[in-house]
C-alpha cells in the first residue's frame, strides 16, 4: 500500500522530461543574448579604438601639412624679402646714377648759360651801338676792334648771333673759361635796308668768374 502510494505521488518521468525540456530554450537565449551583447561590446571597442586611430594619423598628417605650409610660407617670405631687397638696392644706385648725372648735365648747361651770357652783354651792347656798354662788357676790347665797329655802326646796323660754345675747358679752381664760339654778323644799311652777311667769325673767348656771372676778358680769333 506504501509503495503504491509513493508510486502514485511521484510525478511520471516524461512529464518531468517535458518540463526540463520547456526550460532549455530560455536558457539558450539567454546565452546567446549575453553572447551577443559581448561581441557587440567587443566591436564597438574596436571600433573606437580603430577611429581614436584614425584621428591620431588624421592629426600626425595635419600637424605635418602646417608644418610644411608654415615653411613654404617662410621661404616664400624669406625669398620675396631677398628679392625686395635687391630690387630696392638696384632702384637706388639706378636712382643715384641719375641724379649724379642729371647735377652733371644741370651744372654744365648752368655753366654754358652763364659764358653765352657773359659774351652776349658785349655782342647785345654792339648790336645797340652803345660802345661804352660794350666796353664795360669786355674791358679788354683792342682799340683797333673797337674803331672796326665804331665805323660800322655809323653807316649799318648790327645783328650778332652767338652759336652755342663749344670746347669749354675750365682752369684756376673754375674760375676762368676759355671756349670756342662763332660770332655771326649781319650788317644792315640804315638807308637801304639792305643786308651783308659776314662770313662766320670763329674766336677763342676767355672769360673769368665774377659773382654768379662771367666777364669777358680775351675774344680772340680762332
């Protein structure tokens, strides 16, 4: 009687199989869940460090690129700088080749300016027929060639022209000048108007420094 009631309290063996069995599927996922869960952890740690990578490379590349940009820039600089510098000294021994030349060519043509001036009172002064004008403009003027113009005038006008010096040569600290002019001269009828012109009087004129001026002191014939 025992035994068949423990027989018969005792659950059969296939049920407790099918019990086991409706409890395995939960287990497995479970696993598989966990499994899951760590693969995507293991994966999403790797990718995190692969970008941390990246970024570390993407950073090494961009510091490099400044760094060579940064040093193409300084020599750009430094060569501009030299070529700046060497167009700034060229342009300034250009520009003071041309002011020297241009005192030159100023004080020379001051200088041809101030000798036609000192020869032109004496030639203006004849051509007025102010003799004693002309005297004070050349006070070396040789009693012969004074008389020679004294006469013209009394029966031509005069015209001179004074061709622009040539040879000047310059001596006594530049204050004496002796250059070649060539004196042109018309003589003009004061009844008839008529005109002679005189051949070209080629001299060798001296004058020498005074004040801002010259005065003539010699106009020989050349």
């Amino acid at each position: 009687m025992r035994s068949a009631e423990r027989t018969a309290e005792q659950p059969p063996i296939t049920q407790q199989t099918e019990k086991q069995r409706r409890g395995f599927p939960w287990l497995l996922v479970i696993t598989l869940v966990a499994a899951a869960a760590v693969v995507l952890f293991v994966m999403q740690q790797k990718a995190q460090q692969e970008e941390q990578q990246r970024r570390v490379v993407q950073a090494q590349k961009d510091s490099t690129h400044r760094a060579f940009v940064a040093d193409s820039q300084r020599k750009a600089d430094s060569v501009a700088l030299a070529n700046t510098s060497a167009v700034a000294m060229v342009d300034t021994a250009a520009l003071r080749a041309k002011n020297f030349a241009d005192s030159v060519t100023n004080a020379r043509r001051a200088l041809t300016a101030g000798l036609v001036g000192g020869i032109t009172r004496f030639t203006n002064a004849l051509q007025q027929g102010d003799l004693a004008r002309a005297r004070a403009a050349f006070p070396n003027l040789p009693t012969a060639e004074q008389t020679q113009w004294q006469n013209a005038l009394e029966k031509y006008n005069l015209k001179i022209r004074v061709e622009p010096p040539s040879n000047i040569q310059l001596s006594g600290h530049d204050s004496v000048a002796s250059v070649n002019v060539v004196l042109r001269v018309q003589y003009i009828d004061k009844n008839t108007k008529g005109t002679i012109a005189l051949p070209p009087s080629r001299r060798r004129a001296t004058l020498v420094r005074q004040g801002t001026g010259w005065q003539l002191t010699a106009l020989a014939p050349a």
